[in-house]
C-alpha cells in the first residue's frame, strides 16, 4: 500500500465514498434478514443454557446480564438499520425525482404572496435534501454499529465482575480459613476499585472526554483507560466515536445520547400491558401447555414436569420429571452411602484396567444394582400426589423424553382411584433431610387433568 501514490489513494478513497451507498443497502439489508433469523436461535441458546447446564446463580447473573445487554443491542441495531434503509429509500426516491423536476416552480401553483414567500424560505431545494439525505443516512450506519459496541462494552463489564467474583470465590475455597478476612478485604477493595474506575470512565464516554481535559488527573486515569479500553473492546469502535464526536456539535451528540439512554430505560422499567385481571406469576390457577406432551412445541424444553394428555381416558397414564442438576446435592445428602454413577462436570469416557500383567480399556459399566440404587436415590426427593392420594411404590425408569432429548425419570400412575372429571396431580421436591427424616418441601408442580371413566 505504501507504494501507490498519494494522490491514487485520495481519488480510489473517494471513488468508494460516492459508491458507498450501494454497500449500504447490501449491508444494512442482509444484516436485517440475519438479525431476524437469529433471533430464534438466540432464544433457543438462552433455553440451552438454563436447561442444559448446572450453572451457580452468580454465573447465571452475570452471564444472562450479559446476555440481555447482548439482546438489547442487536435489537438497537435491527431498529438504526431499519430506519437507515428507510432514509435510503427515500434518499432514492428523491434522487430520482430530481431527474425529473430539479426545481419547485410556485407560479405554477398559482399560491398567494404569503404562502409563496413562506414556502419559499421553508421547503429547501432537491440538491440540499439529498445531501443532507445522504449525510444522516452515512451516519446512522456508522451510529448503528457503535451502539452495539457500547452495550457490548457494558457486557464485557459485568462479565469481568463475574470473572473476579468466581476467582475470588475459588480462592477462598483452597486457601485455608484463617486467611478469609485477608480474601475478603482485597475483594472489597477489588471492587470497589472497579466500580469507582469504572463510572468514571463510564462519564468520561457519555460526557465525551471529560476526565481527557484535566491535566492534573491525566496520570492517574490513563492506566484505567487503557484497562477499560481493552476489557470492553473499545478500540474497535474508537475511530467512529471519536470521527462522530469531532464532526458534530458536543448539544446535538449529549441529545441523541439522552433520547436513546431514556428510551433504554423506559424499556427496563414500564410494558404496555391491558390485561389488568391477569397475573403474570405462577399460581395455582394458572395451566400451562409446558406440561402437556400433546400440547407443548417441540421445541420446546420440558420445565419441570409432563403428562401425555390433558384428558385421560386409559387404565394409566405417564409422568416425566426432568432431571435437574442442581438437585444433586439434596440427592447426595439423602443418600449418602451411594457413590454417584458420574462426576459433576468432566468425566473420562473410557475406564483403564490392568489385571494380570493385561491392560485393557474399555467404557465404563455399572451393575443393575448401581443402577437400581440410582433410580431410588433419585426418586426419593420427590412427593407424588393426585387430588388427596400420596403415592409411595411407584416404579421409575431411566427416561429420554422426545423435547430435546432431556434426562429424567418416567413412571406410571394407576387411574383405578381418580374420579370422573377433573383431578390434579402435585408434585413436590424434598429440600431438606434430618437424620434420614424429611423436613423441607418445595412444590414444583400443579397439573390438572380431566378422566373420563
């Protein structure tokens, strides 16, 4: 690149500036398709996430912040893309009626003198309209991109919080007890350092270099700008950020950055919502289609719990209770003398033997009575009741359900004691034990069902 002109570059670079538009429209449009598209994928990771993995409510906190800062700034950038292909358009349409009509001839219309004059002075000409058309559209594609990168920066944040809350957690964890009030004094004083540093490089961005006009602080703030700097990705948007903020006045950027940090707010903090005799919470009242098989979509993920049918008419019918991990714990607490079939987290696919001077390897292989005490260590958490009746022997089986293939425990349930009409089957989980006794019940579920006899 070095060895082309000067002036071959200035002529190439404005070449693209006055074809840049067609990029635009190419870009902006097939960005908007992708975005739509995504949007169930996006979805359906979230759901993967919260089901598929046993992960602690700290790193769920501030991976779904992150996550939701992720949402919200592609859905920014459907609406500027959205609105650039529109000005676009319209920037088009006007191009194309200049080559028909250049000028506005007033006496054609045959308006009075005060309305002629006024018109006049307020409709501005085809060639200022396109021009500025052009200018707004070449700058909402640039502002699009750097509103995604500042809430992706805000993301990146949250999850470097995470980051050092998990370590400082893990360290504390191997270190023995007497160094906690060391661990937790560097925690605090950690965060606090974090949370200072970065409001102030926060306020320093939205109030467009503020801290950068203070000699006396320079020394001081640049380590954490260039922290910040690195951590949040910033120097991938900074070209746009600072080429936006030299070109137009510092009133009109703090404006658009107040109109769209209000609309964001508004968003977190209000919904239109005119059902007003319609809870939104879980109750007892309300039926789900999460815990019917016939009604649920197949994409969909089995909360807590399913039935085949809404109305049964059979001498029995099926219950599926999704495994979760995070029931573990309760499960070992129960039963205590069972090793578990697995490790929680990575496990070795393969089980190394050397007997006899012979080494093999070979999968791993339980017994049926590993697998029998497995079932029963699993099953023993949970209370199954329909109407008043406690169900105690019940046979469970290791079980594959269809929706996304989860883990869990299949039985069946006898219809011989329903009555004719509607029932309800209540699931509970066991929480607590004290010596061998239960003492802490959570319900999980409240399933109606109809039987016809």
């Amino acid at each position: 690149m070095s060895d082309i002109p000067e002036n071959q570059i200035g002529e190439w670079l404005k070449k693209l500036e006055r074809e840049s538009w067609q990029l635009e429209l190419l870009v902006s449009a097939f960005t908007i398709f992708l975005l739509i598209m995504g949007d169930q994928a996006y979805e359906d990771f979230l759901r993967d996430l919260q089901y598929q993995y046993n992960l602690s409510d700290g790193v769920l906190l501030f991976g779904f912040i992150f996550l939701g800062l992720l949402k919200v700034s592609l859905e920014a950038l459907t609406y500027c893309l959205v609105t650039h292909l529109m000005l676009r358009g319209f920037w088009i349409g006007a191009i194309g009626l200049r080559s028909v009509q250049s000028s506005i001839d007033f006496n054609v219309l045959k308006y009075n003198e005060f309305f002629t004059e006024k018109l006049k002075r307020r409709v501005i000409s085809l060639d200022q309209l396109v021009f500025k058309l052009d200018e707004i559209c070449s700058v909402i594609f640039a502002f699009a991109f750097l509103v995604i990168s500042m809430l992706i920066s805000f993301g990146l944040y949250f999850l470097t919080f995470g980051a050092v809350a998990i370590f400082i957690s893990s360290l504390g964890d191997v270190t023995p007890d007497s160094f906690d009030n060391v661990i937790g004094f560097g925690a605090a004083l950690i965060f606090l350092t974090l949370l200072l540093t970065g409001i102030i490089y926060m306020i320093d961005y939205f109030t467009l270099g503020f801290f950068k006009k203070i000699k006396w602080i320079r020394k001081f703030y640049y380590p954490f700008y260039r922290f910040y700097s690195f951590i949040t990705l910033a120097v991938l948007s900074r070209s746009i950020y600072y080429y936006l903020i030299s070109k137009f006045t510092k009133k009109r950027i703090r404006i658009l950055y107040a109109f769209a940090g209000g609309l964001f707010v508004l968003n977190i903090l209000f919904e239109f919502d005119q059902h007003q005799y319609f809870p939104e919470d879980d109750n007892d009242f309300l039926m789900s289609s999460n815990f019917y098989d016939d009604q649920r979509q197949p994409k969909d993920y089995v909360e807590i719990a399913s039935i085949e049918s809404q109305y049964i008419g059979q001498p029995h019918f099926q219950l599926f209770i999704r495994y979760d991990p995070a029931d573990n714990p309760v499960v070992l607490s129960h039963c205590p003398d069972f090793e578990p079939l697995k490790d929680d987290g990575l496990n070795w696919r393969l089980t190394m033997k050397a007997e006899g001077g012979d080494f093999t390897i070979t999968g791993k292989r339980y017994s049926e009575e590993d697998y029998d005490q497995a079932i029963e260590c699993l099953a023993s958490i949970y209370e199954i009741s329909v109407n008043d009746s406690v169900y105690q022997n019940l046979n469970y089986y290791f079980y594959r359900h269809p929706s996304k293939d989860q883990r869990g425990l299949l039985t069946n349930i006898s219809t011989d004691d329903f009555q004719d009409g509607e029932n309800v089957l209540r699931l509970r989980k066991i929480t607590m034990f004290q010596e061998g006794d239960s003492t802490g019940y959570q319900k999980l579920a409240r399933i109606p069902f109809w039987y016809k006899k």
